[in-house]
C-alpha cells in the first residue's frame, strides 16, 4: 500500500518532499532514492525513538546526508510556506483526532508550493459497512491505547482541505485502504 502511495506521488530528482509520520523511515529510503543527489527530503515524526531508528535506516544505505529529519507535531510544520514539491504520508493521518485532521492538512497546504503534490494512505472508512471495521472502531473507542488508529475518510479530507483530487484508489488489506493524491491549485 506504502509503495502505491509512493507511486502516486511519483517524486522526481531535484524536487524538495517531505514525508510526515515516517516511522522506520522505510519510505523515507524510497523518497530520498527518487529525488536524487540534488533533491532533499525532510522527515518529521513525533516520537524521537522513530527518528533514531529512521536515521539508522538511512546511515545503512548511505542517504543519510540527503534527508533532514526533525521531531515535531504535524499540526505544527516547523517549515516556511510553499517550501515543498510533495508531502507523503502514510497510515499516519489516522492516528489524529477527527478535528485535527483538517489542521494537519492545512499546514500540509501551507508548505506546499502551489501546483504541489500530497499523497495520502490510510484506511477507509468509505464504503459499505464490515463486521471488521466496526470491531477495528468498537475497539479504537475502548482500547485507545492499543489501537490508536482508527479508518478515517481520506479522500474527502484531502477534498476539503482545498486540494484537487488527481487520483484515488482504494485497496483491500484486512480492511479497505485509500491511497489518494492531491495536487495544491496553483
Ligand atoms: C502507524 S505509524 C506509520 C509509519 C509509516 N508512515 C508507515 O507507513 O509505516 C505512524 C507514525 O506517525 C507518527 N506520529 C504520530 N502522531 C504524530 C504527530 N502528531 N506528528 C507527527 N508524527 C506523528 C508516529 O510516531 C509513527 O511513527
């Protein structure tokens, strides 16, 4: 699903991506391998232990240099307007609480340059109910704090955080997963 994501958002050498809620920085590898020596990519990720394992991810295949990580909150970009090409974020947006989603995809909209790029995985809530999803959710309302995510409407948040819709697929896992790519109007 990461790779469909990362295939929809199709970063180009010399473009400036910023992928939020990097995690082990696997796709961070991707990213940095796809903007080349003369682009940059910066990662920023709330938990510092995600930030020292996604710098050894990097040191082990030799892109450490290209890639800026930074531990910080996603409702609070640390980084100036219209600063990137593309943002990247996958199974990220759902560990938000509905009314900070549209924040987050605000500051998303901030940062990016116009005409740039946002590509978004995360799992559905669109679509016909499922006996899976209802426990995934029963079990997000009463265990918080052992599943902290929850399926969420990808594409309509992207929708109405101002971007246009370029593509939308959607895929099954054990539930149904949105990979959506938007594009800031310019
Ligand atoms: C489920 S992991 C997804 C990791 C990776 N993107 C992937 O697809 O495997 C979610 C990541 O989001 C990070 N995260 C959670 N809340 C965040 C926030 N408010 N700001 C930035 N990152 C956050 C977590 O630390 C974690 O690394």
């Amino acid at each position: 699903m990461r790779r469909a994501g990362l295939d929809q958002l199709d970063a180009k050498p010399g473009e400036k991506v910023l992928e939020i809620g990097f995690g082990t920085g696997h796709s961070l590898v991707s990213l940095a391998q796809s903007v080349g020596p003369t682009g940059r990519v910066c990662g920023l990720d709330l938990s510092d232990g995600m930030v020292a394992t996604a710098k050894s991810t990097l040191l082990k295949v030799g892109l450490d240099g290209r890639v800026e990580l930074t531990c910080g909150d996603a409702t609070r970009l640390p980084y100036p307007a219209n600063g990137f090409d593309a943002i990247f974020i996958s199974f990220t947006l759902e560990l938000f609480d509905t009314p900070e989603i549209p924040a987050v995809l605000a500051e998303c909209r901030r940062v990016l340059r116009h005409g740039g790029r946002i590509a978004v995985v995360g799992v559905s809530k669109e679509g016909e109910d499922s006996f899976v999803l209802r426990v995934y959710e029963w079990s997000h309302r009463h265990f918080p704090n052992l599943v902290d995510c929850r399926p969420i409407y990808v594409q309509r948040s992207v929708e109405e955080s101002g971007f246009r819709i370029e593509s939308a697929d959607r895929q099954m896992m054990w539930v149904p997963v949105e990979i959506v790519l938007g594009v800031k109007p310019g």
